[in-house]
C-alpha cells in the first residue's frame, strides 16, 4: 500500500519488493523533510493558517483513502508528515496501522492496543488510551489530526509538557479550553482535585499531587500562544477534539470543512511557494540535502515488527 498522497490524486510508491524476510519500499525523497522539522526550524511560533491548511489537506486526502480501506493508522502527528521537493504531502509512519478487516469481515471498533513510545502519547485519542470495552475505530486519527493541527499552529504539542499520568486524566476528561489558546490548563485553575477517585482509578494521591506540582510550575504551560487564529481553524480543532468520537467529523467530511475552501480552490500545489527555498532549506540542514532517517523492520517471526520511523 502507498504511503503516499498528492491533493487531487494517489501516488503509488516507485518501487516495493522483498529480499528474504525483509520488505523494502522504495518512495520518492522527501527534501523537505517532516512538517515538525519545518516547524522547529523556521516556524517556532507556529505556520501560516494558508500553510497549515496545504499540509493537513494532503494528510486528510491520505487519512480518508486509509478509512475508506478499513485501515486506521493510530500514529498521525507532525513528524509522520512528510513533503516533498514538488509539495508532495505524504503520510508515514505505517508502521501502527492496523487492519478492521478480519477474517473477510470489517470490524465496527478496534481493541488493539500498539506498544507505543511514551512520547506518542499526547497524539492519542481519548478512547484508545482509555483500552475499554466500547474500543476505537477511525474516529481516533481525527482526534490526532486536531492534535497535529494546534501543533503546525502554535509550535507546541498539547499535553506534552504534562506528566503522563495527568495527560491521561485529563484527555478522559476533556480540555477546559480549544488548546490553540492554552497549551493545557489555565494556569490559575487547578486541573483536577487530590481526593478519592485518584485512588479508585488506581492512581496513588501522590502521583496526582506530583504531576499537579510539575504542571503548575512549568513557565511553558503557563504561556498562552501569543497568535490569533482564524475561526475556521478555531472550529476544526475543536471538532476533531470532540470528547465523543461519534461527534468528530469522518476524515471525508473535514476535506469540506471551510478551513480548507482556500486550499480546494486552488488549481496548482501551493506549498513550495510558502515554504523557503529548498536551496535555503539545504543550506540549513547539516548535511547537502535534507537527512530522511529510516530505520528498516525484519521479521524475526511473522509477529514480531519494528517501525519505519521518519525524522
């Protein structure tokens, strides 16, 4: 399957073969690198909304072709998105997709649970972090792209800077506001009480009382993003955050979504013109051209397989 998607059409991979127990796919360079990369380099406040909307555009056109294929790929972020010399926008990071067909039948919600890094965790969606019986299905990479959008926007992660353990409670329980805003809580309100149901979640009083401590104290939890943003991007970060995945929009409802009317408008791939020059952007990598870091997976038994992982 293609990793790769264009705006108006799907661009198959160059070349996809076997040597013994290892499958090798050959795919265009992505000069210019993952969408985080960009960010941290040229964009530390965050991109432009004409940008932002290029880039998520071309990840729900791939997002849309996955559902509709019964695939959820569980591992959407900034850097699993990456662009190319021409505006390619592609979707990596394949390596947590997960199949809803079994046994010739497609399943309604997943309980599959992926050993994930931590570090992925501020991605996740509510329900699939929560590992209940109602499960998570497609729904759960709209709540991911919502994540990706604020952090193209704000050059910040919501969550990030939280304890684990507290990201947790929090996500099942709901951002007090649009995180464009606030990378987490208003700083002069608690975000949530030391009492019992610390301990009847199975989470000790002193654990809670530690992440509250971390969180209070960090100068960049308290800093609110110093842009505004548009109300349609305002709107599409809150509808793919929906608590209740039922409410978030499917992945071919957003493409209508009218944050991104500018970018169904136009007749050409707009990203190389809004981006530096890839001479700028060579000149600033640290080698001649822009490193795309991948590192293979072998199967050692047909269960056991690593990640592709784009930097």
């Amino acid at each position: 399957m293609s990793s790769f998607f264009r705006h108006h059409n799907i661009t198959v991979p160059r070349q996809m073969f076997t040597v013994g127990t290892w499958l090798w796919v050959i795919n265009p360079f992505m000069a210019y690198g993952s969408a985080s990369n960009l960010v941290k380099t040229y964009y530390p406040d965050g991109m432009s909304e004409i940008l932002i909307g290029n880039i998520l555009y071309g990840t729900l056109k791939g997002l849309n072709y996955l559902h509709q294929n019964g695939y959820i790929h569980r591992s959407v972020k900034g850097s699993h998105i990456l662009i190319s010399e021409d505006g390619l926008v592609s979707l990596s990071g394949l390596g947590h997709l997960y199949s809803m067909v079994r046994r010739g039948e497609r399943a309604t919600v997943a309980f599959d649970f992926p050993m994930f890094s931590t570090a992925m965790l501020p991605w996740l969606s509510p329900e699939l972090l929560r590992q209940d019986l109602h499960g998570y299905n497609v729904k759960s990479d709209i709540y991911s792209l919502g994540i990706t959008a604020c952090e193209l926007a704000t050059g910040r992660v919501p969550f990030m800077d939280m304890h684990r353990t507290q990201m947790l409670l929090q996500k099942l329980k709901g951002p007090p506001q649009n995180p464009l805003y606030e990378n987490t809580f208003p700083c002069e309100e608690s975000p949530m009480k030391i009492s019992r149901s610390g301990v009847d979640s199975g989470i000790g009083e002193s654990v809670v009382a530690a992440s509250m401590t971390q969180t209070m104290t960090s100068d960049r939890l308290r800093t609110p993003s110093p842009r505004t943003f548009s109300s349609a991007l305002q709107n599409l970060v809150e509808v793919c955050l929906q608590q209740d995945p039922e409410k978030r929009p499917s992945a071919s409802m957003l493409l209508s979504h009218p944050f991104f009317k500018q970018v169904r408008e136009q007749t050409h791939d707009w990203i190389p013109s809004l981006l530096p020059s890839l001479a700028q952007h060579r000149k600033n990598s640290r080698v001649g051209s822009f490193p795309v870091i991948m590192k293979r997976y072998s199967y050692k038994t047909p269960n056991e397989a690593k990640e592709w992982t784009f930097h």
